[in-house]
C-alpha cells in the first residue's frame, strides 16, 4: 500500500508551527501549572507544547521550570524498581561522502582516521559488548558507499546469530536513508528498527549545513526515512540535533511527526534521540542557535508530556550528572560507545587517539562506575528489553510500562 509519508503533511505542520512560535509568551507560574494539570486529562496540543518549550528560553522564568520538572519526576519516576533500557551502539564504518561541518566523519576532515569493519572484527565487538550485558546492539555507519543493502543484511544478520535468539535481544541500524524495498530486505535479515535523527526539520537550516553533502542534501527523501522503515513493519526512533536551528521549532516538529507516525502506523517512535551539537576536537562552536543547559533539559520534559509512552534517550554526548538529574522510568540510555570510533570497544587499528578517529566527543563510563551510581537512585538497567514485555505495545520494541507514578 501506498505510503502517506511526513513529507505530504510537512508544509502544513512546519506553517503552524512557525505562526505557534510568532506569538509565544512565557507561561506564568499558575498558567505552568494549569498546562501541567490539563496534560493529565489529555494529550497537550502544539500551542500549550510550544509554552513549555518556551521555560527554556527565559533566564526569569525558574521557578516556572522548577515546576515543571517536579511534575515530571513526581509523575514519571518511582520511589523504586526505576529502569532504563540499555542500548549498545557498535560503530562499523566511519567512511563518508558526506561533509555535515559538525561531524568528525565529514569527508572534508582529512586528519580523521578511518576505519570500515569486516564481519570478523564486527563479531569481535559484538562479544565485547555483550561479555558486559548488552543484549541490544545499535549499528552504526556513516554514509558509506561500499554498504550495499546485501551487505547490511550481512551484518545485521550476523549481529542477529551472535545475539541467538535470546529473549530481549534486538538489533538496531542507524545509516543513512534507504529504500522501503531495503527495509523488507534487512527485518528479513533480523532488524528490529533504526534510528534517525533529522538534524533539523527547518528546511532552510538543513540546507546551509547540509547542501555541500551529495547524499545527505535530499531533505524531503530523508524526512521521510522513518515513514518507509515503519511502513516495512519496523520500530524507528527519531529525534533532531539540537543547536543547528531554534530548538523549540525542532521539538515541536518531532512531535508532530512523532504523532504523524501514530495516525498512519498506529505506533509512535519508541524513543525521542535529544543528542546536542558539541564541541569537535575541543573546538567550540560558538552558534547562535547553541542548546543551552535549560532548552535542553526542557525539551527533555516536553517530549515526555508530549509522548508519555516512548522514552528520551540520554546518551554520552551529555555529562553522566546531566543524564542523572533529567532521567526517568523507561528512558533509554547508553554509558559506552566504544569511543564513537569503529573498532572503538577493542580500539581495533586505526588511530589510538579517540579525538582523531571518533565522529564527536563523548563522556565514556565503565559498568560498574553506572551501575553503582544508578542504584543510589533506585534505577537498574535492562540489557535485554526487546519484544512483547507489554501485549499493548503494538510495535515490536517493548513500551514498557511508562505509565504516570501518581
Ligand atoms: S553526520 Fe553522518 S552523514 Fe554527516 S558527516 Fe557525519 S557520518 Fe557523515
């Protein structure tokens, strides 16, 4: 059947959300509240959304936000049995035609080495994270000409057999836009879903940092990647990087595509990615649009009274204390990625050096370190999370049961 993809909704969505933000004001105190209580009877639409957004981008409005994550942590995190589900990420290939100026794969960043795993040193990586638990493995690739959809197949299917079957394993993709046709090709060979962020939906600012790139600069194929892997029956998550345009339009437009998903596959993303630009190499970038501490962690609580049911996933780019102080049940998380590096678990040739060879800077922590620190705070994580947990759950990753606290 014919897809009815983001991209046929998109003008519509990205005028509203414009003419939302022309006229947004900073709620008060008690108009933080009213917000807070009518999210508990219904689903808040983008205007009351997009007030929310708003906290993060007034210094004067403390105690509005204060407010807002007592909500959260009241509603979404337990006295107790918290959990978060882990995913690992392996990083296969950093190759890549692609020239986004933020990333340390750019085709144009000729100091950056690279390095492209066969299977062999794949399955390597793959004991290494799974002897520490993971049972949920992200790949992840730039875009790399030599990753035909055969020879995806062949990973996943191989990452798939290393996993055995065993009861909440999956496998995750993150690549660059595919077919439909490609996405029947890899669940066949034992995907669960991928992972997109679209950078930014401000069609514009997508432009200026990506029209130097060959495959990347397709806006509208790209925006509607996850539509053709949902439609192939597979989960997706999505997500915008946050710095690269106004984040408050970036949030409102995942959650307008988040609710598109829903209103034509009957599921929604299973988590909203936040990664924020950050420095490359120790060089700061110093945007007009940077994510600041308070947008960011706002955004955070807005997808989560925007989308109950699907978590945030809290990830290196941010300080451990940072990924503590915003985290709630059913989250997802990561505190490894073998340096965002191929090869990166074992540092498989290549560079030593992590600034030299990985795609950004990252806050790496051992298992232990985590695990420990997490239990203080009546959180455990879950290695093993994929499939049929919760028979509500239409999709295929388990929802958990992210349900209020209170
Ligand atoms: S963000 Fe992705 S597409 Fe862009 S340069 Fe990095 S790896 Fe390539």
């Amino acid at each position: 059947m014919p897809i009815r993809a983001f991209s046929t909704v998109y003008k519509e969505r990205d005028e509203e959300v414009r003419h939302i933000l022309g006229g947004v004001q900073t709620p008060s105190v008690e108009r933080v509240q009213e917000l807070l209580a009518m999210s508990l009877e219904t689903s808040l639409g983008l205007p009351e959304l997009a007030e929310v957004l708003q906290l993060g981008f007034d210094q004067a409005a403390s105690e509005q936000f204060e407010t807002l994550r007592a909500f959260a942590l009241a509603n979404w995190r337990k006295p107790s049995g918290n959990r978060l589900r882990y995913v690992a990420p392996i990083y296969v290939s950093s190759y890549c035609v692609d020239t986004c100026s933020y990333c340390n794969f750019s085709a144009l960043r000729e100091a950056t080495a690279r390095k492209r795993l066969n299977v062999e040193e794949l399955r390597f990586e793959i004991d290494a994270v799974m002897s520490s638990g993971a049972r949920v493995i992200e790949l992840v690739y730039a875009t790399d000409p030599e990753f035909t959809t055969e020879l995806l197949a062949e990973y996943v299917a191989a990452t798939a057999e290393a996993l055995g079957g065993e009861e909440g394993s999956g496998v995750l993709l993150c690549t660059e836009y595919l077919t439909r046709e490609a996405y029947n090709s890899l669940k066949e060979a034992g995907l669960n879903g991928i992972i997109q962020w679209d950078e930014t939906l401000d069609r514009a600012a997508y432009a200026h940092w990506h029209d130097s790139s060959p495959h990347k600069r397709a806006f509208d194929i790209r925006m509607d990647n996850h539509d053709r892997a949902l439609a192939a029956g597979l989960e997706v998550a999505t997500g915008a990087l946050f710095g690269l345009a106004d984040l408050r339009y970036d949030a409102l437009m995942q959650i307008a595509k988040a609710r598109h998903f829903l209103a034509e596959y009957g599921r929604g993303p299973f988590v909203f990615g936040a990664p924020r630009l950050k420095p490359i190499g120790g060089h700061e970038l110093h945007l007009k649009t940077c994510a600041s501490d308070r947008a960011f962690e706002t955004a955070l609580f807005a997808y989560k009274l925007a989308a109950p049911e699907a978590g945030r996933w809290l990830q290196t780019r941010e300080a451990f204390e940072m990924n503590v102080r915003n985290m709630l049940d059913d989250d997802v998380f990561t505190y490894r990625c073998g340096d965002v590096t191929p090869g990166g678990y074992h540092q498989i040739d290549g560079s030593k050096s992590v600034l030299r060879s990985g795609q950004f800077g990252v806050n790496e922590l051992s298992r232990e370190t985590v695990e420990t620190a997490l239990a203080r705070r009546s959180f455990a994580i879950d290695y093993a999370w994929v499939t049929g947990r919760d028979a509500a759950c239409a999709g295929a990753l388990a929802c958990g049961d992210s349900q209020r606290t209170a």
